[in-house]
C-alpha cells in the first residue's frame, strides 16, 4: 500500500530530485514500518505555478498527501513525517515552512496489493512470505 502523493508547482523539482525523493520516502517509509518496497508508490503531481498559494501568496509550497495502513504508533507517524519534512526540505530547496505533510490512515480491510488483502498489524510476515521472489 503505501501511496505517496507529492503535489507542487511546475518546475520546483527536477527529473534528478523525483529520483532522490523517491528512494529516501522508501527508504524511510521501510525502515519506519518494516513494509516492503515492493509496495511503495510515488506519484509527483506538477501543478501550474499560477495556482499555489500560501499565506494569500504564489507559493512554491510542496505537500506530501500519505496514505498507508493504519495502526503504527503517533510516534512512528511523526517521526516519518519529521524525516519527509526535512528530506523535502533538503533535497528542493524550499523552506520546512512551505512543506506540509498529511498521513491519512487505513484499515488493513480496505487495501488490496497484488490481488492479496494487506495483513493485520502483527501479520506481516505471513503477509511478506508471498511477495518473497517478487
């Protein structure tokens, strides 16, 4: 599952940051929760940057829309998004004050990788198991 949706104005990050960006959110994003990479999605939304505003300004704020499964402790949750704050941060440029980050939480019954419904807390290894050669 987890599904990454990095939304910012055309032009704040380039072909090389996607890159970057993509292999720390899995990195983390694994570390943090133990999940495979296998699951990790990345989708870069470029927006006009007519159309971004902060504060009643043009803004080059970047968002960080996250949904993954629920049940990891707030201080995973934060800590993961301190790290994605400051990776974003880092890797574009933009001030931590135009990055926000959202964690949207799912039951494990609502999620589906793979044709397989995604385990319950406490089940993952059963779950990993049948992604093993993938």
């Amino acid at each position: 599952m987890p599904f990454y949706q990095c939304i910012a104005p055309i032009g704040v990050i380039t072909a090389d940051m996607k890159t970057e960006i993509v292999d720390e959110i899995t990195r983390i994003h694994c570390e943090a929760t133990g999940g495979l990479p296998l699951f990790v999605q990345v989708q870069f939304d470029e927006v006009n940057p007519e159309n971004v505003f902060q504060n009643r300004k043009l803004s080059s704020a970047i968002r960080l829309h996250v949904r993954m499964r629920a049940g990891r402790p707030a201080e995973v949750r934060h800590q993961m998004m301190t790290d994605y704050t400051n990776l974003l941060s880092r890797v574009t440029g933009v001030p931590i004050v135009d990055i926000m980050i959202g964690i949207v939480e799912t039951s494990y019954e609502n999620v589906m990788e793979s044709g397989v419904r995604l385990p319950a807390p406490g089940d993952e290894e059963s779950w990993k198991a049948k992604f093993a050669n993938m």
